[in-house]
C-alpha cells in the first residue's frame, strides 16, 4: 500500500491515470478537497454530537 494515499489522494489517482500538466493539477485540487472536506466535516459533525460546543 502507499502511504501518499492517505494525505495526498490526488496525487496517486493522477499518477495512476497518467494525467500530466494542467488536467493534472485540476483533478489534484478537487480530489483533495473533496477528501479533506469529508474529514473535515467529519470531525465538525463528531465535535457537535458529542460536545456542547453549539
């Protein structure tokens, strides 16, 4: 397994896709977004179940 999927996804589908240049960096940036935010969302929804932070 490589490590980089877990903090770089984009990163290893481009390479797997064997994606270069522009179309590259584009699908780099929405697929780490998409998966920061679902961690990100995550934690928030964890945070406000389980705490009486709102």
């Amino acid at each position: 397994m490589k490590w980089e999927i877990l903090y770089n996804p984009g990163n290893v589908l481009c390479n797997y896709l064997n994606l270069k240049d522009d179309h590259k960096f584009i699908l780099r940036v929405f697929v780490n977004l998409t998966y920061y935010g679902h961690f990100i969302a995550a934690i928030a929804l964890y945070l406000v179940r389980n705490t009486n932070l709102i």
